[in-house]
C-alpha cells in the first residue's frame, strides 16, 4: 500500500488530485496537509473527511515540527508537492509571501524528507534512500516566461520567470533538481498549462468569469484580451502527475499541456454564450443568477438579452510584465508513460460551467469574507 503526503491538498488542484486518488486507487493511505488560506477550503474534501484512507492535517509547509510529525506518523512514500501562493496578481502586491511559501517550504519538505528516507550513505557519501519512495514538485509553464506567437515550451526550454510568482516557482524548481544532483534524492517535476474545471478558486479568469455573469457585474479582461494560454482540464493534469508519480524517470521533468490554446478574450467569450445557452436549454440554471443583481423586469420576463460581449465585457488596464503567450508540448509524457489530454476544451468548458451552477453554495462559501475585500483591492470600482 502507498502513502501518499499532498500538500496543498484543499486548493484547487490538490483537492481535485485527492478526489482522483481515492477514486483511482482503493488500497492507498493519504495525508492531506493544508494551511487553509483564502485558497485553501477544507469544504472542498468535506466528504473524504471521514474516509479511512485520508487524514487530514493543517499547517504549513514552512512548518518543521509539522511537517516531521507526519513523517514520523505516517509511512510517506510519495511527497506532491500542490502547497504554493499561485495567483500573479497577488505576487505582485507582496512578493514575499510568496518567496517564502514557495521556495522555504518547498525546500522545508525536502530536507525533512530526505532525513525520513534515508538511512545511511554509500561508499561515495550519497544517501541510501528506502526503495520506492519520490518527491514530486507540482510546478508550471509560467517559469519559462513568454512565447511569441509560435512555439512551444519543452522541457529544455530555459528558465525565463517574469512575475514574483513564476520567479519562486522556478526557484523552487531548482531547489528540487539541487536536491536530485547534490543528495541524489528521487524526484520529479511537472509544469502544466493553465488548469480549469471544478473547486477552482475565483480569482483566476474562468470562475471569475462565471460568478460575475451570474452577479451581472462587469467581466475584467487585462489589456486588449490577446494573451494567449495552453488550457488543460483538471482531471487529465491529475492522471499525468499520478502516471509521473508511478513510472516517471527520476530526476526528469515533464511538461503537461493541454493542447487547448485559446486567446483571454475568445475564452470570456465562450463562457458568456454557453452560459447563455445552457439557461436557455435547461431553465433550473437560472436559478443560479443573484436575483438581487437583476432589474424586475429582466426576472419578469426571464429576459437575457443582457447576456452579450457589449453588455458584459470591460477592458482593464493590463497586468504588469503579463506574457504574451504560453503554450507547452507534452510530447515527453505521451511518449515515456502514454498519457495526452483527453478533455477538449469544448466539452471541459461545458463541463466546468455546469458544475459552477449546480455548486453554488459551495462559491458563496469561499468568496466570503477575504476574497471580496481582495477583489475590491484588485479591480476596484471599475467594474
């Protein structure tokens, strides 16, 4: 039986990767630690709290004595490494905190780690490591800076981060391959394109992008809407980083794509009209709109004529230092373990859209409080 520690583990990747294990794999012990900041919402995994197979812990990954304590506890052999301040908006504003979430407490977990794994050294002074056990750092195609309008990220293309955030992920990145080259500790890392699908947090464009129209509020596009990202749907980066955690090569890295390259724009686009058409088709969905958001006499006449780019759609001034464009090849992955991206963008958006209807509860759960007094911060009274 395997152990598996996911750090990060209530956030929105991390808790889709915990669902997928305990759905993947029946024979498997899991420990979920999570500091449960405004990203991390321990409502996400409510009904695996009870599972035998899950034990959850909060702290941070910063956190020594916590993070040996499950060392100490718990059998880990695989380390996933999710724990990280993530949105660029919010490196921006304090570049610190990020620094030290992202390259202290990933460089925390591995040292203790290492200690935990280890139980002597070889003739040439290296650790000896129990067999089986891996540290794989959850990164993204962010490190590699920005793409001109051809191209692809592989898993050569050298570091280039622009934002404080891509910066302390790539650091961390290098901790990670430092302690593959110095100790010779197993490792991995993955860097993905950006991810989409349920429990995602929002402040990243997608969900944000769903809950405003449902409040009729005004949608934020950066700029002119003309950057361009590599979509990849949740479950499918979930299968990828499970498949590099089981058969990947140690010391590798591998790129994790979705072939979905979609410019800002054409996304709000596409949210807005599938938004529309699914109301139209399934009149339950309009229970989701904030009634108190709406004129009487768009409610009297179920009118949604308002749901259009004219209407909604604002312009913003651009982000400081936004890429261009990312994009990623995931040929490595395919071709090593056979994993692609099975979810085309078209049904992954559809998909994701009815899950925000159907989970409003769960949105007005995490957008309480702190994410308001953040979004009042970010975008102010433009919209």
């Amino acid at each position: 039986m395997n152990t598996y520690l996911v750090t990060g583990g209530a956030g929105f990747i991390g808790s889709n990767f915990v669902k997928y294990l305990l759905k993947k794999h029946p024979d498997i012990q899991l420990v979920v630690l999570d500091n449960l900041t405004y990203a991390g919402n321990l409502g996400t995994i409510k009904e695996h709290l009870t599972d035998p197979r899950m034990t959850f812990v909060k702290g941070n990954i910063n956190n020594p004595k916590v993070v040996r304590d499950i060392f100490e506890k718990f059998p880990v052999d695989f380390v996933v490494n999710f724990a990280a301040e993530s949105h660029v908006d919010r490196s921006i504003e304090n570049p610190q905190l990020f620094l030290k979430t992202n390259i202290l407490g990933t460089q925390n977990l591995l040292d203790i780690a290492k200690k935990s794994w280890t139980s002597g050294k070889d003739n040439a002074g290296y650790p000896i490591y129990r067999e089986g056990v891996k540290f794989l750092q959850v990164s993204t195609d962010e490190v590699y800076g920005s793409l001109g309008e051809t191209g692809y990220f592989t898993e050569t293309t050298p570091l280039d981060p622009r934002s404080p955030y891509s910066a302390s992920k790539a650091a961390a990145d290098m901790i990670v391959l430092a302690y593959s080259e110095t100790y010779k500790m197993p490792v991995n890392i993955t860097r993905c394109s950006n991810n989409y699908g349920p429990y995602h947090f929002p402040e990243k464009l997608i969900p944000l992008i769903i809950k405003n129209i449902l409040e009729k509020k005004k949608l934020p596009v950066y700029g002119d809407g003309s950057n361009v990202r590599d979509w990849l749907y949740v479950e499918d980066h979930c299968k990828a980083i499970d498949s590099v955690v089981l058969r990947g090569r140690t010391g590798e890295v591998y790129n994790i794509g979705g072939h979905n390259e979609m410019k800002n724009i054409d996304i709000v686009r596409m949210v807005i009209t599938t938004i529309k058409r699914l109301m139209e088709e399934n009149s339950v969905y309009k229970n989701a709109l904030k009634k108190d958001n709406l004129p009487a006499q768009d409610l009297q006449q179920d009118n949604l004529d308002w749901l259009n780019d004219d209407y909604l759609i604002t312009f913003v001034k651009d982000r400081l230092g936004h890429d261009q464009r990312y994009a990623i090849d995931p040929a490595k992955i395919t071709n090593e373990l056979g994993w692609y991206p099975e979810t085309t963008f078209e049904t992954g958006i559809v998909k994701t859209i009815r899950w925000y209807l159907e989970n409003q509860d769960w949105v007005e759960h995490v957008t309480s409080g702190n994410y308001r007094k953040y979004y009042r911060q970010m975008y102010g009274d433009r919209l």
